[in-house]
C-alpha cells in the first residue's frame, strides 16, 4: 500500500530524470505554466522529439465541439451542439467523448442516449 506521502523510491526517480516544463498545452485548457514534465539535461538524449525531429503542435477541437467549455465546467456535455448528432461514441468529435471515461460518453451513456 502506499502512504499518502507516495512512493519515496519512485518520486525520487521521477524527480531524477524530470523536471517542470516552462509551461504546457492542454488540450480544452490552453497553455498551463508549469504544468508538465520534461526530461532533465542529462537525460535529453532519450527525448523522443529531439531524437526524431518531432515538431509540438497544437492540435484544436472543431468549431461544433465544445470540449473546453464542458472540460472547465462551463457547459454540461447535453449544452454541446454537436453532443449526441455529429458527435457520439460511434463517431466522437472531441476528446472527451472518445474514452468511455469521458465526461460526454459517460452522459450520453448514462442518459440512454447509446
């Protein structure tokens, strides 16, 4: 079982290779500073983008797709124009209808839509 402290062994390895990020971009939530992890200078070497020359990008929901906005908890997933048409478990639009953890797939789940 683990202490709510954690586990010592694995924060000390995270906290080994891993460092904060300047700032971050979540998807729905824009840039977060400090929000995410990078790998430390003496690690760079095993940094998947600088090995293969991959390129961030941002990538945005359709204009229909309100996933920031439920995310946040400024609309309910039923608020969303494209929530239970366009957009469903069979053929999801945003992020959060994609996993049957996601807020709009659990509603449309739940509220015998599917």
């Amino acid at each position: 079982m683990v202490s709510e402290k954690g586990n010592a062994k694995a924060l000390a390895a995270i906290e080994q290779v891993y460092e904060s990020k300047p700032e971050c971009e979540w998807r729905g939530f824009g840039k977060i500073a400090h929000s995410g992890l990078q790998l430390r200078e003496e690690w760079k070497y095993y940094d998947a983008e600088k090995h293969f020359g991959l390129i961030p990008h941002e990538v945005s929901d359709l204009a229909d797709v309100q996933c920031g906005a439920v995310l946040t908890g400024r609309m309910k997933p039923q608020q969303c124009p494209a929530f239970g048409g366009a957009c469903t478990p069979n053929t999801p639009l945003g992020a959060l209808m994609v996993s049957s953890e996601g807020a709009c797939a659990a509603y449309y789940q739940y509220q015998g839509m599917g």
